[in-house]
C-alpha cells in the first residue's frame, strides 16, 4: 500500500524559538510549542517529538510485523494483539490496514 503521508525518516530539531520541529528532508510536518504552562514538562515534551518522528519507522514496522501474522509466518495466539495492531493501523492511515 502506498504511503499518503510525508514519507520518512522524520527528525526532529531543536530550535531558539518556543518550538521543537520535527520535517522530513526539508519539509516540515509539524511544530511542538514548548511552554511548560500546561503542565507538560519539557522532558515529556521532547520524547512527544521523538514519538512523532519516529511515527513512519513505527508504522511500517506494525505493518510488516502484521502481515508475517496474517500469512502465518508468526503465530498469531493473542485475538487482542491482532485487534491492537489493526486498529493502531487503522489510526495511522486514517482508517486502511
């Protein structure tokens, strides 16, 4: 299935301003704001843009990971790992698996 997303690797940088971004190649994708006046420190902030950049490698992983299930190359005991691993898809991709 092709990719609708920005493809990766994503990286995050950190910048003077009150923003952590994450881009690939160039391209932006999203801004962190970095205030701690939500209540978020910038500890859990930092690994949010680590989460988010890392978000391609992780998708792609699922999906390999769940194709070698579905044709049974690895056994597949646990209905709820299956029903976690397409509906994480589902959510990555808007909905396909």
């Amino acid at each position: 299935m092709t990719a609708k997303h920005t493809p990766g690797p994503w990286a995050h940088h950190n910048t003077p301003t009150p923003f952590i971004y994450v881009n690939a190649g160039g391209l932006p994708i999203c801004q962190i704001y970095t205030s701690t006046a939500h209540g978020q420190s910038m500890g859990e902030q930092f690994a949010n843009a680590h989460l988010i950049a890392a978000a391609p490698e992780l998708l792609e992983a699922l999906r390999e990971i769940f194709h070698d299930v579905k044709q049974g190359a690895i056994p597949n005991d646990d209905d709820e790992w299956w029903k976690k691993a397409s509906t994480a898809i589902a959510k990555a991709t808007g909905g396909q698996t």
